[in-house]
C-alpha cells in the first residue's frame, strides 16, 4: 500500500537525516577537541579544485546519462563513515533530506543527489551545483511539491564544514535535453533544483529551481 511504503520512507530517510546530524556534530567535536581548524581539509581543497576545473573547461563532459550519475568523490576514502555529502533543507516544503554526490538510481532512492559534472555545493563563485530529485516516487513525495517554491524562498545545504543559505531567484521549464540551462553562470555562486514536469507524466519536461547563496 502506498501509505505504507510513505511511512516507511519517512522512517528510514529522518533516521538517515539524523544520523548525519550525530556525525557532523562528531567531525566538530573531534576537531575542536585537536584543534583542526578545518575538519577533512585535503577533502575540501580538492572539492574546491574540482569545482573550478568544471568552470574553467566549461562541463564539457556533462553530456551523457552515466556523466552526471558516477560520482567523482567517494567519502568513505577520505575516511567518511558512508556516502552522505550532507543535507538539504527547504522550510517552505517542510522537507529535509540526506544529499548525495552522483544522481544514481541508488542515491536518488535515498534522498536528493547533485548531478556529477555540476558544482559541489560546497560554496564559491562560479558554481552551480544541480540537486535532482524525484517527483514523487513510490508514495514518497521528494520534490513532489516543488511548484510551491518562490521567489525569495530559502533552500540551506549542510556539509561538514558548515551551513549555506541559498534563495530562490528564477524557476524555469525546460526540456530534458537542455543541458545549457544548467551550466555554471559566470561569478554566480548557485544551486539548482532539478526534477520532472508535469508530475507522474514520464518526464516530458525538467522544472528547474534556480538558487542563489546569500555570503555571509
């Protein structure tokens, strides 16, 4: 029964939720404890370096299926205790859920995934970094309700080195195919929300959410 499976699914994706949660706080404390002043730092400067040669090279290999599903990073070798990159909050959506790198069928299952050859939202000009996830998907909702956003609505993603408030700028209709519609925009530090449009229709169309980070 789909009510079933939905119960389920909030279970076990808060259960996810909360387990990063207790992990963050660990890396924090371990941390300050050692006084690392930036936890899994070779981590962050590699994700920095990989975000800017996708803007330097112009994503020119974002063009294929397996392109944005395999993710360059794997967690767990920098000594991660799994494959969470972090969470995604949207209070308007009163929705919350474990982020992944590498928008696999796996990980879209789990939560939301940013698509590989698009920015890790890790913060910087010149990034975008694109969350897909579904439109609803075996009685689970995801982005089902993602047509409430608008403009000025915050979207925050939580990482191990900390919390960015992005706000929505500019929500477009696309077709799937359109790849330039996703491409880093020049000093702009971005997040966008990608899903299927209209919904439980195949996919005839991507929705797109653009964000920006406000710095603080």
């Amino acid at each position: 029964r789909p009510w079933v499976f939905r119960w389920e699914k909030d279970i076990e994706i808060k259960k996810e939720v909360n387990h990063y949660w207790e992990v963050r706080e660990t890396i924090q404390k371990v941390s300050e404890e050692q006084q690392v002043p930036v936890p899994y730092a070779e981590l962050l400067d590699e994700m920095r370096h990989y975000n800017m040669r996708l803007y330097t090279y112009k994503q020119r290999d974002l063009n294929c299926k397996s392109a944005y599903e395999l993710s360059e990073f794997t967690l767990t070798e920098y000594g991660l205790p799994d494959e969470k990159f972090g969470v995604i909050s949207i209070p308007k959506l009163d929705l919350e859920m474990p982020l992944f790198l590498g928008a696999s069928e796996e990980n879209m299952a789990a939560g939301a995934a940013v698509l590989s050859q698009t920015s890790i939202p890790i913060g910087g000009d010149s990034s975008n970094a694109v969350i897909a996830g579904h439109r609803g998907w075996n009685g689970y909702p995801y982005f089902l309700d993602i047509e409430k956003l608008e403009e000025g609505d915050e979207v925050t993603i939580t990482n191990i080195w900390g919390t960015l408030h992005y706000y929505v700028k500019e929500i477009q209709i696309i077709a799937p195919n359109d790849v330039n519609a996703i491409l880093i925009r020049p000093g702009r530090d971005m997040i966008t929300l990608l899903t299927c449009h209209p919904p439980n229709t195949g996919g005839r169309y991507r929705y797109l959410v653009f964000c920006e980070r406000v710095k603080e």
